[in-house]
C-alpha cells in the first residue's frame, strides 16, 4: 500500500483510541465512576423508591435473563429484527412503486 493509505490508517487508529485513553471516566451523580451509564432503568427504580417508598410493582416480568449480558444480547436481537422487518417493508414498497410505475408505462406506444 502507499506510504499516504497508511498514515490514514494510523491516523483513524490514533483518533479512535486516544479519546478512550486520554479522556478519564465520568463519574455519575453519587461519585462513583460508570454510574452515568447505569441506564434510565436504575435512574426510575431509584427516582420511585424516593417518591413513593412503599410502592410495589403490578406485576413481576415473566423472564429474567441470567446476566446483564444476556440482557443486552436479548436487546440487540430485538433491534436486528426490527431493522430486518422495516428494511424488508421499505424495499418491498419500493420495489411495488416502481413495478406499478413500469406496469403503466408499458401500455404507452411512443412511436406515434
């Protein structure tokens, strides 16, 4: 490769782990570092027992994953599959528009 392609790739390298490395981690509300990316859940749950301590949820979830990992893989599925049903619905419209579209220029006789 040319001397030029591999300074772009140092460069795209430095400026995605400097940030990672030079930049410290930001402490949440109580001082406690990662905190912050505790997610809206916690910060409801916290937010609930301070208004109202005695209250009790309607109903328990019917499955509790294992790990905060399996959490996030269950999530992310949801996403991809969500993804895949609206890129499948967007393409499929497209491609009826412009098969209508063709179907209604082929009655057309231009050599008149």
């Amino acid at each position: 490769m040319k001397r030029t392609n591999w300074l772009l790739i140092a460069a795209v390298l430095l400026l995605t782990a400097l940030p990672l490395w030079l930049v410290p981690r930001p402490a949440g509300p109580d001082g406690q570092p990662g905190e912050i990316f505790a997610g809206t859940d916690n910060q409801a749950q916290k937010a609930i027992a301070e208004i109202a301590p005695d209250y009790r949820p309607w109903f328990a979830p019917l499955f509790e994953p294992a790990s905060g990992e399996i959490a996030s893989l269950l999530f992310a599925l949801q996403a991809a599959i969500g993804a895949g049903i609206i890129g499948y619905w967007l393409g499929a419209a497209v491609t009826r528009d412009k098969m209508r579209r063709g179907a209604g220029n082929e009655g057309r006789d231009d050599a008149d």
